[in-house]
C-alpha cells in the first residue's frame, strides 16, 4: 500500500476508532468537545534532530497526526538540546513544558526502576513479543499505571528490533576483558555490565562518537548497523559485537502531558493513539530493511571486523541480568506486578517463539 493510500485507511480508521480506543486510553477527565479548534503542540526528544530512524520517526508520527486530523493537531518536533537537553525529556513533558515527548522508558530509570521494562530488558522480549506484551498482554495498563503520578501518558511510538552488542577497541575473549571496560549503555545493561566489573555511561547519543574517539569510553553501544554507520562508529572503533543481548527488541515511547491529551477532543485523542500505533509498526520496518544494508556496507565497505561474545560471557552477563530485572521490582506493589506479568508473557510466549519464528529461520 502507498503511504498516501495508508494514510487515507488510517485517518477513517482513527475516525472509526474513537469508541474502541477509548476502551485501552479513556482518561479520567471527560474529552473535550469537537469544535473544529486547531491545537498546536511540541515535541521534544532524545534524538539528534532528523537522526534517521528514531528522529525521523518521530517525524512520522507527527506527519501523521497532522494529516489525520487535517492540521487540526499541529505537532512540531525538536531535537535534543533544542527545548531540553536529551535526558530531561520527561521532565518537561511531566511539568507541562513541552506537549509531547519521544524517547525510551530505560532512560527514566532513575525516577521509576522498573520503567526499562517497558522498552528492553537483558534477554528479554523481541519486537514482536513486546507489541503482543504491551497492546494485548496487559502491559499496556500497566504501563499508564506507572506514569500516571508524574501527570504523563504512554504510549509505545517505535522499536528498533534487536540491537547490536556495540563497538569495542579491543577484542573480547573472554570475562577477563570486561573487568574496567569504560562502556556507554544505558538502562539494565549498564547495570549489568557493572556486576560483571565494567563501567557504564550513560550520555546521549549525539555524543557517543566524540566518546569513543578520543578514549573517553572503551566501547559503546548505540542501535545497529543502520544508525551506527551515520554516525561513523566504525572509525573510532572497528570490533563489532552481536548479539544485542542487553536490547533484543527495543521499544520506544511516546509520552504525552495529560492535561494536554485531555484538553484535545475525542476524536483527535484517537488519531495520537492511531498515529503512534502505526509509527510504531513503520520504525521495525524500517530497521528491518535498513540493517542487513548497513551491515553490509560496514563489512564491505569499512572493513569493520563482526564477531560474536563469547558463550561464557553471555553466560556470565545473563546470570546478572535475571538478578537486576527481579531487583527492580522490590520498589513497591506496582512494580511487582509489572514485573510478574512482564516475565509471565515473556515465559509463555518464547515457548510458542521457539516453535514458530526460530524453528522456522533455524529450517530455511
């Protein structure tokens, strides 16, 4: 289908569908009244301006919204460090700076330690396995439920499938190269990587290469080959490690001010909801078609060497990453049970996984 054609089925759709979503997102406020007002918003996000894929996503969804609606919802998006610095994104969603914001829940850890789960977790969910988790296992309510004291709604607005391990200087052979190893990674991957005596940073990805140049870190990991060969990780390191253990399927977010989303009336709370759906679905299509192209031009072009981590220290890495998932949720109630069910579906349905996509990939 054309993207005109598509945008044409979701505007019906998201029309149609003010009665069904408002099932999954009714809020407690009662919707405004359609009276044909024309709403200006803004986004901010953690992305390098128009950084393809994540940014450029976000560009989507604002497109979309703005079509849908017929200019009736107006979204401008800006990059991080425009509005707000990168990590201060939820904040000013929070308080009501910005309309809209666009990041990953892991980076919000520090204010809810159980918020990674609802993007990556070590050895945890895919793409699809996440999609099912959070649109019809539960974890969407869930989700809502744990933003809703700091006046936010969720919603998940892209995934970049699974992820690379990263870039290093050096080789890893063994335990033994992880211990002081200085690495950007951010949510329960740094913490992981911090029990097994490496040294996590977590700084925004606009800086990661500027990092990794001049020694400031040993190794980095950013998305995958799509997004790290713009950034030209391969010239400051050329060691490339799979698999993405720490993010098998990362899912993004898009956050909104719930006073904001109250104020629109029902028909364009629908089309957010609509639009963030299928930016959603559009940003792991993208990536799928994407990587295997950038891989292949690192490999190629670049003479970037791709290795695989050692069994022992994925072994090693996974041990800490089942401990630090089931630390997270000792906060309190809410996060027990967003673990109970985060960890119930991944139990259940890898076994219906292992069935399907990997005996199916393992015979082709």
């Amino acid at each position: 289908m054309k993207r005109r054609d598509l945008l044409g089925a979701l505007a019906v759709g998201g029309a149609l569908a003010v009665t069904g979503c408002s099932k999954e997102q009714k809020s407690d406020g009662a919707a405004a009244v359609n009276t044909g007002q024309t709403f200006k918003w803004s986004m901010a996000t953690t992305w390098p301006k128009d950084f393809q894929g994540v940014g450029t996503g976000a560009n989507y969804f604002a497109k979309l919204v703005n079509d849908m609606s017929a200019g009736r919802l107006q979204i401008k998006v800006y990059g991080a460090g425009e509005i707000v610095p990168a990590l201060e994104v939820f904040d000013a969603v929070s308080q009501g700076t910005v309309e809209i914001g666009h990041g990953a829940s892991y980076y919000w850890k520090g204010k809810m330690p159980v918020a990674p789960l609802f993007s990556a977790i070590p050895f945890g969910m895919t793409a699809t396995e996440i999609n099912g988790w959070l649109y019809h296992g539960g974890g969407m309510a869930l989700y809502r439920e744990l933003y809703a004291p700091f006046n936010v709604i969720p919603t998940v607005g892209g995934n970049t499938g699974c992820q690379m391990a990263g870039w290093f200087k050096r080789d890893i052979n063994s335990l033994a190269d992880i211990k002081g190893l200085k690495m950007r990674i951010p949510g329960l991957g740094g913490e992981v990587l911090a029990r097994a005596g490496g040294e996590p940073v977590l700084i925004p990805g606009g800086e990661v290469f500027t990092a990794l140049q001049t020694g400031a870190i040993d190794a980095a990991e950013w998305i995958g080959p799509y997004n790290d060969l713009a950034f030209g990780l391969y010239k400051a390191a050329q060691n490339y490690y799979y698999p993405g253990w720490h993010e098998p399927g990362t899912a993004l977010e898009i956050i909104i001010n719930k006073q904001r989303f109250e104020a629109l009336p029902a028909d364009l709370q629908a089309i957010v909801m609509t639009a963030a759906q299928a930016a959603n679905i559009d940003m792991l299509s993208e990536f799928t078609a994407r990587n295997h192209e950038a891989l292949r031009s690192l490999i190629t072009d670049h003479q970037v060497q791709v290795k695989r981590l050692p069994d022992d220290v994925l072994a090693e890495l996974k041990k800490h990453g089942d401990a630090i998932v089931r630390e997270s949720a000792s906060a309190d109630q809410i996060s027990q049970r967003i673990l109970e069910s985060c960890t119930g579906f991944l139990a259940s349905v890898k076994d219906w996984s292992k069935i399907a996509d990997l005996s199916y990939m393992q015979t082709r």
